[in-house]
C-alpha cells in the first residue's frame, strides 16, 4: 500500500469505527488520497468525488475506462439530496433501501459537488448510503460524497475481504479499512 499501512486491527473491545484507521483513512481522502474501505456489497477503493485528481487517480489504479461513471456513497439521505434531485419516487425508494446496497442515478442537483470525471460527463449521479457502520462512519466524518467503485482491476472480481482488496489495489491505496468480510458480496 501506498505511504504508511492503515488497517483496523484494534484491542478488545474498541469500537471497530475508532481509532488510528479511520482517522487515517479521513486523512488520506481529505488529502486527495485513496482509501479502500469496506461497504455491506464489496470493499470499495474510494476518493473525494469533489477532487478530479483523485478521482483519476481511481480510474488509473483500477485500469478503468472514463466514460463509465463511479457510484458516489454518502453517509445519509440529507447528504444525497444536496448532490441529486430527488423526485417523492427516489425520496421514497431512499427511505425504504438506506443504508443498503440500492444505487439510485438521479438528475444532479445545480450546485452538486461530485465532479464532472465521477459523473463522466453526464448530467446524473449514481448516489448510495452504504449499510457497513466503517463505511458509514468514515463518511459521516468525511462530510462529503466519496466514489468508491470495487477495489480490483477492471474485469477482475470484486474483493468481498479486506486481504483481496489490498491485494488487488493496495499498492495504490493510502489507508485501508478492514472491515471483515462483506456479507452481501454483489456491487449495488
């Protein structure tokens, strides 16, 4: 992994959301850096979706194509509709599947900050809350959305555990969050 290895290796009894990882973890992201972080589907190699740089430098770790748009995640509904339009449909699909693994793509709202490359181009945004308490966490903290499509190359199957995301993108990571296994195992 890139710069200093970050998991959440912890004592007894600490809350698996605190401690030196997540604030690692925030820290790397505020920095414009990559953090592989867990989610209730698959773990994610994640970026501020507000900072093009970084969001390239996904593109770049994940050999992936830039015309195909990446899922920003966000801590909660409130969150969302500040990127997004949310029509009483949306809302309501949102407050019935969040936290969970629903993506919904919706008209980007007029002040969204979620940049043009995450979006790739296109007038939408494919938005999500993640069920994961990590995953949450870190991105309550983070305040903003992140894109975080599955930590592998493209074409490869995604990583379920936080050994095969490392092993699969850890190299161009700068904190890790292990959040053991996911438990649904299939991208949203």
């Amino acid at each position: 992994m890139a710069g200093d290895r970050s998991d959440s290796r912890r004592g007894e009894g600490e809350h698996p959301a605190h401690g030196d990882a997540l604030d690692a973890a925030l820290a790397a992201l505020r920095a414009g850096g990559l953090v592989i972080l867990p989610t209730e589907t698959v773990y994610g190699l994640g970026a501020d979706a507000s900072d093009p740089a970084a969001v390239a430098a996904i593109y770049e770790a994940k050999g992936r194509p830039r015309f195909n748009p990446l899922i920003s995640h966000v801590a909660d509904l409130a969150t969302a509709e500040r990127l997004a339009v949310f029509d009483d449909r949306a809302r309501k699909l949102a407050r019935a599947f969040w936290p969970g693994p629903l993506t919904l793509v919706l008209p980007i709202a007029s002040d969204t900050v979620v940049c043009d490359l995450a979006r790739a181009g296109l007038e939408t945004v494919a938005i999500r809350v993640p069920a994961h308490p990590m995953a949450r966490e870190l991105l309550a903290r983070f305040g903003g959305p992140v894109v975080a499509p599955s930590a592998n190359r493209s074409g490869r199957p995604s990583p379920t555990t936080f050994a095969d995301a490392v092993d699969e993108t850890g190299a161009k990571a700068a904190a890790a969050l292990d959040g053991g296994p996911c438990v649904v195992g299939l991208e949203s």
